[in-house]
C-alpha cells in the first residue's frame, strides 16, 4: 500500500489499480516495458505542465480503490485519472464512488480492452468517466491528464 499524498485544490490525482505494480516486466508484449515509476513521473511531469501535483496512488484492493475516490473529492482534487485494472469489469463499487462525486474523472487503459475477446468488454469504470483513453501505453496519462484540464477549460503554464 502506497501512503497517501496531501492533496490540495491543484492536484490531480492518478489512481493505479491491481497488478500494475509490476508494469516494465509484466507481459511487455501487451504493456510495454514502462515501470509503474515510469508512469507517475510521466503523471507528475504533465501535471506540472498545468501548474497541477500529481497524486499517484495504487492498490491492489478494490476498497483501496474507492477510499482514494471519495478522498480526492473531500480534499477537491482537479480530477481524477484512473487506471482500475481488472476492476473496471468488476467493481460496481468503484463505478459508484466515481459517479458519487464532483470530480471529471478519466478512465486510462495501457492496452486496448477492446481488443480483447469479450472478457472485458464491459467496464463500469468507464461508464462512470466522461472519457477513457486505451490502447496509447503509459501515454493515456498524459492524455487522461491533458484531456481534464480541456474539460476544466485549463490552460498550460508557459
């Protein structure tokens, strides 16, 4: 479990859900060689980009999961990128927790779900998001996290 990070009105939060620990040696076929740490310098970088934190938190349980959710809205986080892992196919909890609160939140996806053969393709996560991003590698962050700040109307610093 990952400790959480102070939040604040400019952060935005990037949630990595279940066995994306071992991104960078996990079937690099299908999800590349980028690390999880890979991933959160690419969220933090961008972030900054925007004049934003990023708040890079993963678990492997799906509790974990909401809590982080409801957090962020209490502590009004800029929004939310999330990456639910096998849980976006299963967690009608998690579905709730993002539709329960005020923030645009953005499902990312390293490898296209709908490439797949059927087994995941439905994902409540994503019913909840205003939009997901799959198939661009660890580069859906970046975009998760460029496509809030348009949402939000938020432009990058100089």
């Amino acid at each position: 479990m990952e400790k959480p990070k102070d939040t604040t009105e400019a952060t935005i939060c990037v949630f990595n859900g279940p066995n994306l620990n071992p991104l960078g040696t996990r079937e690099p076929h299908n999800y590349g060689h980028a690390s999880l740490a890979d991933v959160e310098k690419l969220g933090a970088d961008n972030a900054a980009q925007f004049g934003q934190q990023a708040d890079c938190r993963r678990s492997n349980r799906d509790g974990e999961l909401v809590d982080f959710v409801h957090e962020a809205d209490a502590r009004k986080a800029f929004g939310v990128a999330i990456n639910s892992g096998a849980y976006s196919h299963a967690s009608i909890a998690r579905h709730d927790a993002l539709r329960a609160v005020s923030l645009p939140a953005l499902e990312v996806r390293i490898s296209n779900i709908c490439a797949g053969a059927g087994l995941r393709d439905h994902a409540f996560t994503a019913m909840a998001a205003c939009a997901v991003h799959a198939g661009f590698g660890i580069d859906g962050d970046r975009l998760a996290i460029n496509g809030l700040a348009a949402k939000l109307g938020v432009k990058a610093i100089a």
